[in-house]
C-alpha cells in the first residue's frame, strides 16, 4: 500500500462529502469511511476513533439543537426569558445538526488512514519536491500527538511507583511539566538531527522505491471514478441539495451519485491486511 493511495482516497471522501448539502449522500460516505477504517487497522484499534466520530457527531447536533431555535416542528419549548437556552426547540434544528455531525464525523474517519495506516516518512515521500518543508512539518505534527500521549502514560506510571496520586488539579502539575519538558527535549533531538542531515541547506533528495501496485491502482482508480461520477451526476442536476428548513422533509437519493459514495468502500478489501499486520 502507498501513501498516495491513501492520500487519493482520503481527498475524494472530502471532497464528495463537502460538495453536497445531502445527509443521503455524506451518510453513503461515513459508511464507506467505517468500512475501511475498521478493514484497515481492525476493530479493537478503530474503536476509539468510531466512539469519538460518534461523540463529534452527537455534540455537534446537540449544539445546534440548543443555538438555532427555528423551524416548524417544535419538539419542546422553554421560556424566552432564559439565556441562551431559551425558545423553542425544533426537529429541524436536530436534524440540521445530525447533518453537520455527520459530516465532521466522516472528514475525522476521511483523514484517519493517514496517520493509522502511514508512517509519517511516507506521507513526506508522498509530496511533491515543493511542499518538502511542508511535509516535515506535517511529519513533526503527525508524531506530536503520540509522542506526547506515551510520554503522559510512562510519566504518570512512573509518579505512581513513587506513590503519586491525583489529588486536584494542583497534583497533575508533576506530571504535566515532566511531559513538557520531555515534549521539549524531544524537539530539540529532532531539530538537532534534521541539522546534521543538512535539513534545508538544498533540494530534497529522496529514495525512488517502488511504484503503485495493482492495489494502489485500483483504489487510486475508484477514488478518481467516484469523484468524477459524482461531480459529473451533481453538474447534470441528480444530486438534489436539501434545507430542512422551514419545514423538515427528506432527502432525495439517486442512483449513481449514490454508485459513486458507495465506491469509496472499495479499499476495505484490498487494506483488509493491515488489521492484522499493523
């Protein structure tokens, strides 16, 4: 598997379920999402990442269902004179919200290969010579936030042998500025290193490995048709926007823009491995 598949897939679920209003066809998508997240790294290790999308999503309609007090179908409603909470709740407003939940929730599982999948030297393989300081950025970004999580698990582990115990928020500084301090050596080493292999001093060189795969086509192939046949579907009118409000009614489906979301899935067979290699 190559990073630029995954890329490919990864730009094509953003950009079909950014190009549409439809819950129909951004649900297709998270769908698809699930499929290869799970067939990709395995259940036990998506978990998370599935209990998180389905929080954001949750969140995110709970929020709106508070903030936009319009609509029809009021479901309950509290007096106008309290702040902020008060008016009427209405079903549009929750729809609305599940809509824009959905949406967050499949660019999370959208984006989620690249860091479950790839070693971040691959991503930075991946770009073109162009983006080489971007690309080490977004290396260093992409090994912060584990680095810093097994930094906080070895930290803490280490305070409780020492008899340590969280007493208040005054009892986590002796483990949060260990943590920054290691967070801090560790940018150090790594500025350190990237100047003694001449970081910057001139163009990127690089290690031409092996191409695409039959694989790598393939899901390279399927996000490139699903894009196009939806992109395609939507200019020719098939892709109906949809507004619940003022009133609530649902969203249309068509066939082939529906084809096009339902592609994307194409990955969980061929990444199905790596749940058991990774």
């Amino acid at each position: 598997m190559r990073a630029r598949a995954v890329l490919a897939w990864s730009a094509a679920c953003l950009v079909i379920v950014l190009s549409t209003t439809n819950p129909a066809y951004r649900g297709l998508v998270l769908a698809a999402a699930v499929a290869v997240v799970v067939a990709g790294v395995g259940l036990t290790r998506a978990r998370p990442l599935l209990v998180a999308a389905a929080t954001l999503a949750a969140s995110t309609a709970v929020l709106n269902l508070v903030s936009a007090h319009v609509g029809a179908d009021v479901l309950v409603a509290l007096p106008a004179w309290l702040p902020a909470i008060g008016g009427p709740y209405t079903a549009e407003a929750l729809v609305y919200g599940l809509s824009a939940g959905i949406t967050l929730a499949t660019a999370l599982l959208a984006v989620a290969p690249i860091s479950l999948l790839l070693e971040p030297s691959e991503v930075v393989d991946a770009l073109p010579g162009a983006l080489a300081r971007t690309g080490a950025a977004v290396a260093a970004a992409l090994n912060l936030v584990p680095s810093l999580a097994a930094s906080f698990t070895a930290v803490v582990e280490a305070q409780r042998l020492r008899g340590w115990r969280p007493r208040g928020p005054a009892a986590w500084a002796a483990v949060v500025v260990p943590v920054v301090l290691s967070a801090i050596e560790d940018s150090i080493q790594l500025a350190e290193a990237m100047e003694a292999r001449a970081f910057g001093s001139g163009p990127r060189t690089r290690l031409r490995g092996p191409g695409l795969g039959w694989e790598d086509r393939l899901v390279v192939g399927a996000a490139a048709a699903a894009v196009a046949l939806f992109l395609a579907a939507r200019a020719l009118g098939e892709v109906a926007e949809w507004d619940p409000y003022p009133f609530l009614s649902p969203p249309s489906l068509a066939p082939v823009p529906a084809v096009a979301c339902l592609a994307l899935a194409l990955p969980s067979w061929p990444w199905r491995s790596r749940a058991s290699t990774a």
